[in-house]
C-alpha cells in the first residue's frame, strides 16, 4: 500500500511531516499564496503554498526553481485531479477545515482529471449519467456509509438470534410473486426468469430445518413505471422465521431489526446527516403503531381521501396520509397496515382462521411510503394448492414449491424490505436513485 495518513487521522498526529492524497475539490490561486482543498475518502483539508511567481534574478535562492515549479504545478490543477502530497502539518485554531493545514512540500499528480461535466445543481439525470463523480459529493457518499452501517446492525440482531445467511439463485424456473413483472432471459435451450424475490427459497430454508434465514441481495421486476419509489432491480432485505404463532411475531423481529438499523445510524452518523442532509435520525420506538389496512382506508376517508379502489391496497396517496395521521396520532414515523384482503394478497400468504377473506399478513410504512411487506405463510400443503387455485395457478407448475410443505414443515413466516426505499425515507431524499448505487430502471442500463 502507498503509505499516506488519512485526512481524518492527521488532526491526531503532532506538527511535522504528513503525506496525504486525494481528489482536488477547488484551488485559490491568489497573487502571494495558493490554497488547495484536498478530500479523500475520510474528509477534507487545506493544503497552502507560498506561490513563487518567477525566478529570482540573482538565481542565487537555494530551491527558487523548485518552488517555482510547484506554484506552476497548483496552478495547473484541474478540479478533481488525484494528487499525493508530503508537506508539514501545522494545527492552527485560525483555520475554517479542521483547524489545521498542510504547507505543501512536494506534490505529484498521480492522475489528472478533465473538467468536470457536472455540478452540485444537476439534473439527477445528469448526475446518474456520471454517478462516479456524483458519489464523490460528501452528502452521496454519506449515504452509503449510512447504508453500511445499518446493514451492518441488522446483521448483528439475525447473527445474535442464530438466524443463518442465505444466497439464493437469481435464475428462476418460474415466477416468485406475479407474473406481471417477470423479466425472461434466454437459457440454452429454453427461458429462466430473474428472481422477483427469495420467496420460495427463504421458505424453503424452513423445510430444511434452518430455523431462520435472512439475504440481502438483488430483485428483479419487470415494472415499466417511472416512479420515484421503483426500480428494476434493487436490493431487497429479507428473513424468514420458524415456529411463529402468527404474523405478529414477524413484526417484532421487523421492528427490533429497524430500532437496531435506526440506533445504529443515529449514533454513528446522526450528526453528519443533520449538517448534510438537515435531518434528525429518529430511533423508532416499539412497538410500532398497527392498523387494519380496511380500518385505514376509513380513517384517510374520514380525513377527505378515499382511496380510488375499494378492494385493493392503499395507493401512494393513501400511504402519505395515513404515515401523516400517524404521526399527528401516535409520533411515530412507522404504521404497520395489517389483514390485507387474501384478493390483493399472493396465494402464500395464511389466510385467517375463520374468515378466509382476510389474511395474516402486513405492509410496513415509513415516513408515507411502503417500504415492506410480511406475512405468515401457509404451511398446509392442501390449504396451499387450494390457494393457487383460488389465484387461477397450475398447482403442477408449483411442484417444487408445494414439495417444500410435504415433508413436515414448521409454521413460518418473514418478510421482504427494500433497501433504497429505507434510506430514502430515512434522509428524506425523493427518489431511490439517490439512494441506489446505480439505478436500474425501464431507461437506465448505464452505467
Ligand atoms: P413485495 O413485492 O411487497 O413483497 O416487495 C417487498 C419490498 O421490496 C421493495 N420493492 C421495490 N423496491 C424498489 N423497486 C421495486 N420495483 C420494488 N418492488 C418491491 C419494497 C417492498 O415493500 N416476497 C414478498 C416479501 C415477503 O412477504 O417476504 C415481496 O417480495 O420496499
């Protein structure tokens, strides 16, 4: 490794020598000094070097050739060049970045950049189309520090609870949620499909004895719409769990997992995400607020919005305002809707005992968008073909699937979280390409 200290190491060191690289973020060239903000991963400093205009005319100044070089050289420099830089750190409480800077001794552009192509005020289009140096932004960056961590938290409730990590195929026989959205590739002789979602296999973890199971990984939907909330492909968190009594024991692992996400990034980043994005990181507390998707509709009706269709799911209008009673209500930025209609539901989800047109099942909403859906799942074989029946399914394409329930299965359960849509509702940002490492959508291939 080339050696060089960290931006956000050097305020620990002492006065004296330091070696740092980084991106030029801007260079004020001024008559008598030059000043540099150089950023690397960890932060940002001022590098400063008295400009040496022109040669001593006596030629007698000891270096007067060097330094004139390097005056050249930092004038020079484009925005965005990767340079490395020996020089003396000097901590000086006068300076804005960090109290300290670096009086530059040599430096050497390792990699020079072309002017740049976008600005902070481009289009999001444009800043997709050159999502590299969009990410070197301190606030995109943040986002996947942000993403690391709560990640990183989640991981640490499964492992703690003994729950296994999964990776299951993205290349698929047949449709794991509806056949709409199905994305067909060719495959040798014959077509495989791009997995919608683990579903099957995370259940199918369950037969084989795992206990629980959780992944993070992609999901495909052929979903043509251009919304701020859906992507062709994104990373979807799932668990799946053992011996439940009912969906309600998805929900308190769904809501330890978030309190553990939230708390986790509220300590490491809440700061940050205050002074770049201006946003509080609020630790849900439990248990979340719950409310029967039809009990729901009725509120947001009683409040001047009828949700346009009377037998299916909240529309993105009817999210906002039910997160927006909620929160007037209760505090609370969550609201799990629950007993969705077994119509609007797929034919895995239980459906309850004693009135079969409701089902064990629930959507998550956060801050006015879904960004979950759980249920428990029927385990009783014959139950579950009578349900694919019900939704107009070949039982004989399920086979596989419906195999899984013949050899002794626990009741179970899970639930599916978009990644992207956490992180957008968490820093308030309007879309999930903000909030995707690189968007894939009905238009967008690259990068
Ligand atoms: P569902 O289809 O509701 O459920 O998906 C679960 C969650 O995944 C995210 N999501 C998406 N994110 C971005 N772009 C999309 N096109 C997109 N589609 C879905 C959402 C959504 O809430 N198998 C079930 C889950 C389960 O029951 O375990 C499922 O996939 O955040």
């Amino acid at each position: 490794m080339t050696s060089r200290t960290l931006i956000k190491d050097i305020a620990a060191q002492p006065d004296g020598p330091v070696t740092v690289a980084g991106w030029v973020e801007t260079v004020r060239d001024q008559k008598k000094v030059q000043f540099v903000i150089l950023r690397d991963e960890s932060g940002a400093a001022q590098l400063v070097n008295p400009a040496t205009r022109e040669l001593d005319p006596e030629g007698v100044s000891v270096g007067a050739a060097e330094a004139l070089a390097l005056t050249e050289s930092i004038s020079a420099l484009t925005h965005g060049s990767f340079v490395k830089v020996t020089g003396q750190l000097k901590h000086d409480e006068r300076v804005k970045l960090g109290g300290l800077e670096v009086k530059v001794g040599t430096l050497e552009v390792v990699s020079g950049a072309l002017e740049t192509p976008i600005a902070a005020d481009s289009s999001l289009d444009k800043r997709l189309d050159w999502r590299f140096l969009d990410l070197r932004q301190p606030k995109q960056n943040l986002i996947f520090r942000v993403q690391t961590t709560f990640l990183h938290a989640l991981r640490g409730v499964w492992i703690e609870k003994g729950l296994i990590e999964i990776q299951t195929p993205k290349l698929m026989a047949s449709a794991s949620e509806s056949r709409a959205e199905l994305f067909e590739v060719d495959y040798f002789e014959g077509k495989a499909y791009l997995a919608q979602s683990p579903q099957f296999f995370k259940q199918m973890a369950q037969s084989a004895g795992f206990g629980g199971v959780f992944e993070v990984g992609p999901a495909f939907r052929a979903d043509p719409s251009f919304t701020s909330r859906h992507a062709t492909e994104f990373t979807s968190i799932d668990t799946e769990i053992s011996w439940i009594d009912s969906h309600e024991d998805v929900m308190a692992l769904h809501e330890e997992l978030l309190v553990a996400g939230f708390q986790a990034v509220a300590d490491k980043h809440g700061d940050e995400i205050r002074e770049l994005f201006g946003v509080e990181v609020t630790v849900p507390s439990r248990p979340f607020p719950r409310i029967p998707l039809a009990e729901a509709k009725q509120i947001v009706a009683d409040h001047g919005y009828v949700v346009p269709r009377a037998d299916a799911d909240m529309d993105p209008e009817g999210e906002r305002r039910i997160s927006e009673y909620v929160k007037e209500t209760y505090g609370h930025e969550f609201v799990f809707l629950t007993d969705y209609a077994s119509s609007i539901r797929p034919f895995y989800h239980m459906r309850h005992e004693g009135d079969p047109s409701l089902t064990n099942s629930y959507d998550l909403i956060f801050n006015g968008v879904e960004i979950s859906t759980g249920a428990q799942r029927e385990h009783r074989v014959d139950v579950l073909v009578e349900q694919a029946r019900d939704k107009g399914m070949d039982p004989e394409e399920l086979e596989f699937y419906l195999d899984f329930f013949r050899y002794g299965v626990p009741p179970h359960g899970g639930f599916g979280m978009g990644l992207a849509r956490v992180l957008m509702l968490m820093l308030h940002e309007h879309s999930i390409r903000e909030t995707t490492y690189l968007f894939r959508g009905p238009t967008h291939l690259l990068p």
